[in-house]
C-alpha cells in the first residue's frame, strides 16, 4: 500500500511556475489540476470517453491535436491525461502499476517560444469549450468506436495485462480489464457531459512552463499583447476571427 505523501489542496484560481532552462528555443507547457475520482469510480469512463475526444495521447483523434497541430501547426503534439501518465517504453501506452489515490487532469504541448503565451491560452479554450459545452452528438460513437478497438494494444502482451490485472487489486475494480471496451461502449453523452461539468475546471489550474527567461516571459504573459508565428506554409485565414477571441 502506497504511503501517502501529503495533503493536496484545491487550486483556486490559475497558478503560474515558470521553470528555467537556458538555451531554449521551444517550451514545454503542462497544464491541470488533481481532483478526487479514481477507476473505481462510476464516473471513470465517461471521463475516459471525454479525455479521448479531447486528447489521447500520441493520438490525432484529440481537439488538442486537431487545433494545435493540424490547423495551426505549432507543435507536433498535443493531448490530455486523466490520470497520472508515464510512457511505457516506445509506445502510446502508459506505464501499468503506478496507481494513486488521488488523481490530476492535465494537458502537454511544446511550442516554439513566441507562441507560448498563445498555446497556453488554446490549450485552456479547448478545456473550456469542452467543460462548458460537453462532446458534440456526432463524437459520441465514434470516440467510443476508437478506444474500443484501440483497447486491445493495452493487453497485447502477459506482462502488460498482468500489469493492469494487478492494478485493478489496487484500485478495488474486480473486471476493469475484462470489461473494459463494454464499459465504453455503455457511456452516454449525457454522462460524458455531466463528468467534464463536474470534474474539469479550467478556471482553476496550474500551469507549468519551461522557459529559457522567466522574467521576460512573467512580463510578457502580464501584458496585453498575444503573438503568434505562423510556419510558413499553413493558411490560417480561416481562423483569424477564432485567434482573435483567443488572444483576447
């Protein structure tokens, strides 16, 4: 049994720590919050469903990826975790047999470093819009539809399947495993939509960014000009109007 580590406290409001790491020129960004649900909640899988729609990682099904990536190309990734993730080896999978008691949301990218300020604020437009207005009708099925098929990678191998078997000991989830893909498949919109009203805040968060000058990024996330540079070869005129509310 893990020993716990502490007492975590809510975040009120938005927390910024600017880590310092010279000689870049690209910044890593991490933003989120812990909250209290675990896979033993009922409310699990419609926060999975939710996170797929939004983020998955190393997938190009996510918001995150669609919005940062593929219509603005400012970084080759974007996504989102509803637990705490560590990459197993090379592949898209997290590491099985970390489990905690309390869990955090987040979102990842890496920008080049003008483009910071304006990645963190669309990475919080996409928490936003999702907490706010839920997963559209015409996502359910189709989100569902990729994490099912996309399950069995998880248990490809014994070792990866005892991993998570033995997970489920921890987490008290007697057929998390067996049952995982018809757990999926039940979840409505209607719980997705409730679950990110519920669990996500995106006006309480911490975000972390590595930077080369934290003060001259403290000044430029204080003050009331959002850039963004574009790689030359994307139109973005159809975006103009969305930048312009993001920047705001």
């Amino acid at each position: 049994t893990p020993k716990a580590e502490g007492i975590v406290q809510p975040i009120n409001g938005r927390k910024v720590f600017l880590i310092e790491k010279e000689g870049r020129t690209q910044n890593q960004i991490r933003i989120g919050h812990s909250y209290f649900i675990s896979r033993s909640s009922t409310d699990y899988f419609p926060l999975l469903v939710a996170n797929v729609y939004l983020g998955k990682h190393r997938e190009s099904i996510g918001q995150l990826y669609k919005t940062v990536r593929m219509q603005r190309g400012l970084s080759y990734g974007a996504y989102s975790y509803i637990e705490d993730f560590e990459q197993y080896g090379w592949s898209k999978l997290a590491v099985p047999n970390v489990p905690r008691n309390i869990q955090y949301f987040s979102m990842w990218t890496y920008v080049k470093s003008p483009n910071t300020k304006f990645a963190i604020k669309l990475l919080l437009k996409n928490m936003s819009d999702l907490a706010l207005n839920g997963i559209p009708a015409d996502r359910v099925q189709l989100t569902k539809d990729f994490e099912a098929n996309q399950y069995p990678f998880q248990i490809e191998t014994p070792d990866r399947k005892l991993g998570l078997l033995l997970d489920d000991k921890f987490y008290g989830t007697p057929g998390f495993v067996d049952n995982y893909e018809k757990n999926v498949e039940k979840v409505t919109r209607e719980e997705i939509n409730r679950v990110v009203a519920t669990y996500l805040s995106p006006e309480n968060v911490v975000i972390v960014v590595m930077v080369s000058d934290p003060e001259k990024f403290k000044q430029e996330l204080l003050s009331d000009q959002t850039n963004i540079e574009y790689p030359s070869q994307f139109d973005t005129t159809a975006l103009e109007s969305e930048d312009a509310l993001i920047k705001a």
